[in-house]
C-alpha cells in the first residue's frame, strides 16, 4: 500500500460526490435555465463540516457536481471526508476506495453513512452519524493521536451548536443558490418516508439567533445578497422562536424563502411576522390530498380535507407557496396522480413539484418495503425521486413514471400557468420559473424524440396496449400497463 507523505501542516479535503440526478435533469440545461451556473445549491453539509476542523489543520473542498470531469484522487492530503446522500453513495464508495489505496485515511459522513455505517465502513476507515459538528473534531483529534475509531455517533456526545459554513472555501460563480442559511435542525414529525427522524429521531434544534444574523450581514456585505434560502426540514417547528428570528431578521430588509409545515396556518401572528422580514415563498409538503394517504406516510398531525383554507390562509399574506407532493403510495393510481395534480392547480400553488416516493435506507417505509420483500433495487444511483426502486401496489413501475411526467408537464403547462399565477398583479418571479420548467419538459422530450405524457394517455389501457415514453432514459419507450381496482 502506497501512504500519503506526512507533512507539517495535517490537511484534509472534503468531498461532495457527484449526484446522479443530474444526468436525469440534463446538466445542459439546467445550466442555461440557472445563467450558466453549474450548481444550483452550494454544498451546505462540507461546508459545515469545514468549518468545524481545527485551525491547525489545512482545508479544501471539491464539489464534484460542478466538475467537468470526475475528481481524480491523488495522495497529496492525510484525511478525506466524503458526505453523501443514497443517491450519491456509489460514487462516494469509489472514491473513499481509491483514496485508501493511497493510503489516505478516508471519514464518511451525510444521511447515507449516518443510517448504513456498516456498509460505509467496508469503504472508509470512520463514521460520522449525524451532526458533524459535533463527530468531526472528536475524530480528527483522535486520528492525530492514532486512536481513531470506526464509529463517532453524535448521540453520544454533548451536541455542538449549528456551525456556520466556510463559504471561503468555494466560488460563488458556481452556484445559483451560494448562500443558503441553516436555521434549524430535525423535524418534530415522524413521517415514514422522511429520512430525517432515522438521523435525528424528532430532536428539534434552533440555530442561535445572533449566528443566523451573522451570517445574513455578512452575506449582504460580501456577495451582495438580497435574497436567502434557508435550507431546513421545517424553519417554523417551533413557532415562538420563530418569530424571535423574523423579529430580527425585519430590520436587514431582505427576502427570504423556506420550507414549513402546513400547520403555522393556524398561527396569524407567525404569518404576520413572517410577512414583515420579507418572507417571499414557502415550500408545504403536502404528499396527497387524500387521507388514507398521508394516514399511510404516518402523516397524522393534518387533516387534508382542511388544505384549502389552510393555504388560502398563508397566500393572503402575499407568501407563494410550492406544493410538494409524492406519487406511489398504496393509495395511488393514475387518477389518484391526476386528482393530485388538479389540487394543486385549483389550490392555485406558485410551483409544484411530485417526486416518485423512494423507500430510502433509515426510512419507516425502507423496513416496511424490505419486510414485504417489495424493494426491486438497491442501486443507490437511482434512489433518487426519479426512479421507481419499489414494487407499486396499484401501478406498474413504468406507469408511476409516466403518471409523474403527465403531472409535471400538466402542471406548468401555459394554460396551467394562466390560471395559476394570472396576469394582473404580474407575479414576476413566478412566471419565469413556471415557464422555465415547462420549456426544460418540452427541451427533454423533443430532444428525446418523445411525445409529452399527459393523463389522457391511460384512457385506453383497459381495451388496448398503448406505449408511453419513459422519463428516466432507461427504455426508449414500454409497454404500460395498469393494476389494481383504480385501473
């Protein structure tokens, strides 16, 4: 075995693997709808996890989702840290391989390794489950003593506050999203498709306040930044503090946009106080507007019969809202998909967005799936909400993701759009999204060769045999077929 030359200066380089979802959405396009960005979001987790290294240490990090070509490993650092979600943990396995054929030592953190670190451990010498804030310097510390061990659980140690991100260490040139801000930590739900309770169970975390605001200052002053993201599972979990960090927010005049649950409905002095720090837009997740759906995903703190005045309520404070919904559970056919789809249209939601339900490792749902021996693939690649890697109850997998596109495309179709977003007030913003996807669905398909999928296309499957066009470019075209009594 070949080791990395010690030197005086330990030095670590971080690793964002890249994400085979980007071969799904076509790089090519989704850089000619972001201003020729190669990313759209800066890697928030390595960023962090940079931030919380020694100072005695030297730091880099490579983005692989921006990269022309594949990183190529060299044996030039001491330590390597790969994050990866399920869909990246292929590509993070091939590389922590090949660094520690170097001789690199070579840490795995991210959701992926946090729930599967018997797996990750045949591909690196060390887990971090969950915070690396709290795991990272407890293992760098160990590694220069030569004591390090193979699993750092960050249940087990006191926790480290939410770190702030080391934004030096990558260009903003590269990302249409550059300052993401983390304020929270966790979700005080347990919905069985949700990979967050299987890292953090439903511990809830606030970042402090003054740390937030820190970083928005310095974003303003150093980049110029107007409008943020803040990237967390559920920014109002706690609505009291909440408010205390809108409270502070309101004096920098910025614009910001989330993702809430839908229950700050039911809290007007929230929505108010969101309203005055410049809360522009919201992402629900909804999943389904039928009840024995969500009572299948274990989503039980909502009745969705009440949906629509719940979001009524939070638009009338100028808040657009983005439906999240997923296709595929036991309840759905394709006029369940169709249905979903029309909600979200009548509900006159901004933007929309139907991933396929994916089994993820750590999930309630992955241990149901795999107990009812129902999971078709574990190729991590397509974990992705693109792909169907679980067998339906009532649709065949090509069905799903035909349904999935019929959805998209009916969606932000331009007749969708009018009725939607309408033409006076003219909502700027959302009409350049909106007609920025539909023309990438009419971009993939004409290039595709393909027909765009719409619901009509299932009328006919009880008669005769029809082909539809599969989404995912695995098939240029199948067979579809539909089961179950919704059929």
């Amino acid at each position: 075995m070949i080791h990395a030359e010690p030197r005086a200066r330990a030095r670590i380089r971080f690793i964002n693997p890249n994400c085979p979802l980007s071969t799904v959405t076509m790089p090519g396009l989704i850089r000619h709808m972001t201003f020729s960005r190669k990313g759209i979001f800066m890697p928030v987790g390595v960023a962090v996890c940079a931030a919380a290294v020694p100072d005695d240490w030297t730091v880099e990090i490579v983005d692989e989702c921006i990269s022309e070509t594949p990183h190529q490993p060299k044996g030039d650092v001491d330590v390597v840290g790969i994050s990866a979600m399920t869909t990246q943990a292929r590509r993070a396995y091939a590389l922590a391989d090949a660094y520690r054929r170097l001789g690199v030592t070579v840490l795995m953190g991210g959701i992926h390794p946090s729930v599967m670190p018997d797996e990750a451990l045949g591909h690196c010498d060390a887990v971090c489950i969950g915070d690396g804030e709290t795991c990272l310097p407890r293992m760098l510390g160990d590694w220069q003593r030569g004591r390090l061990k193979a699993r750092y659980d960050w249940v087990d140690y006191p926790a480290a506050p939410i770190g702030t991100p080391r934004k030096d260490l990558l260009d903003p040139a590269d990302y249409l999203v550059f300052n993401p801000i983390q304020t929270t930590r966790g979700c005080p739900h347990n919905c069985s498709f949700c990979t967050t309770p299987g890292v953090f169970g439903r511990k809830f975390r606030q970042r402090a306040i003054p740390d937030i605001i820190d970083e928005v200052c310095e974003a303003k002053e150093r980049f110029r930044t107007r409008v943020f993201i803040f990237s967390d599972d559920d920014f109002a979990g706690n609505h009291g503090w909440a408010i205390e960090l809108c409270a502070a927010l309101e004096p920098l005049k910025v614009r910001w946009a989330s993702q809430c649950d839908i229950l700050i409905s039911n809290n007007d002095k929230l929505l108010s106080a969101m309203q005055r720090s410049g809360c522009l837009g919201l992402i629900l997740g909804l999943e389904s507007p039928d009840p024995a759906t969500l009572a299948e995903a274990g989503k039980r703190y909502v009745d969705p019969g009440t949906y629509a005045w719940r979001i009524r309520k939070i638009r009338s404070y100028n808040i657009s809202l983005w439906g999240a919904f997923i296709f595929g559970f036991d309840t759905d056919d394709w006029r369940a998909c169709m249905e979903t789809t029309r909600f979200a249209q009548r509900a006159d939601l901004s933007m929309s967005c139907f991933p396929i339900l994916t089994p993820y490792p750590g999930t309630g749902l992955w241990n149901t799936y795999r107990r009812q021996g129902r999971i078709l693939s574990e190729d991590w690649d397509r974990y992705n909400g693109a792909s169907v890697v679980y067998r339906p109850k009532r649709m065949t997998p090509d069905a799903l993701r035909h349904a999935q596109m019929a959805a998209f495309a009916e969606f932000y179709s331009f007749r969708s759009c009018s009725r939607r977003l309408g033409v006076w007030p003219l909502k700027k913003y959302g009409w350049l999204a909106n007609l920025a996807i539909w023309r990438g669905i009419h971009y993939y398909y004409h290039r595709k060769g393909r027909r765009i999928p719409a619901f009509s296309d299932f009328a006919g499957a009880g008669r005769r045999g029809f082909r539809l066009s599969c989404q995912d470019g695995e098939q240029d075209s199948v067979s579809v077929q539909t089961t179950g009594s919704g059929s």
